[in-house]
C-alpha cells in the first residue's frame, strides 16, 4: 500500500481547524493536508510558511499526510554573536 504514495514537499499557507493545513507544493498545486500520526503524537507545532514533506495517494491528489516538517536552517554568523 506505501508504494503506490507519491511523496512530494510544499510550504504550509494556511493553519485550518482540526489539525489541517493548506499546503502549496512546488510545482504550484494547492492541497489540503493534515499531520501523521507520528507528527502528533509529540505535539509538533506547524505554523504557516513551514516547508514540509507529505505523502499523497495517485487516485486522490487534492489530499495529503504531512509526513516531516523541515526545520529553517540557522545562520552560521548569528550562532558565533550569541555565543560570544
């Protein structure tokens, strides 16, 4: 049953009601997604903006599971000014 998922990344738009989220993906398609379960169990917090890996199924591909939320990468210079 995994084989068939499409598994694509976007950037969440849109927080909506009852843990979904708009997400636009890279080629420009807009879906509704939602967290996994291993995403909710911890209690991760996504917020509108966050990239994100979600997987699809082929017969559906206005819906997604989101997968993995990606976390921004720190600048390198404003780690030195902290510590310092």
């Amino acid at each position: 049953m995994s084989k068939d998922l499409i598994e694509m990344q976007g950037s969440v738009t849109e927080v909506l009601p009852d843990s979904r989220y708009r997400v636009v993906l890279d080629n420009g398609h807009p879906v509704i997604a939602y967290s996994g379960g291993r995403m909710r169990k911890p209690h991760l917090r996504i917020l509108a903006g966050d990239k994100v890996t979600l997987k699809m199924s082929p017969s559906d591909l206005t819906k997604g599971r989101i997968t993995y939320r990606h976390l921004p990468k720190r600048n390198q210079s404003n780690d030195r000014a902290r510590r310092s």
